[in-house]
C-alpha cells in the first residue's frame, strides 16, 4: 500500500495485537493517541493501561514518545 494510511488499535484489543500489528508493519510508524476530550472517553485510564502492556521498552517509548515527537519535527512543529 502506498501513501497514507490511519487505523486505529483500541485499547481493549491491548498489547497483543499493538505488538502484532507492530510486528507486522514496524514500530517506528505506530503512536499513541487518546479519544480525550470526547465525552465517552476513558482517558487517562488509557495511558496507564497501555504503559502496563507487556512489550520492550524500545517498543514502549516508540509508541508512547519518540514517533510523535519525530512526526511533528517533519511536520516543522516542533
């Protein structure tokens, strides 16, 4: 697939399927995100849920920190 491409994970689908799914593609394009401030949200129950997912810790800062941050910096949003 060329271009673009967003699909979510939600958090009861939980660290088996991120580190399927970061297996399958690499970690270095997946982020977290939460739905905040939607009404319906579980947020910030989900940073403390996704931060107990068993996964690396490589893996772990990819997601929660280092793609974002190198994301905005190509955006020239730093």
């Amino acid at each position: 697939m060329s271009g673009r491409y967003f699909q979510s994970i939600e958090v009861p689908e939980g660290a088996g399927m991120t580190n399927a799914v970061a297996d399958l593609v690499g970690d270095g394009v997946l982020m977290y995100a939460s739905d905040y401030p939607h009404g319906e949200s579980h947020f910030p129950e989900t940073v403390r849920m996704a931060l107990a997912w068993e996964m690396n810790e490589g893996r772990r800062r990819k997601l929660m920190w280092d793609n974002a941050v190198r994301l905005y910096a190509r955006a020239g949003l730093e």
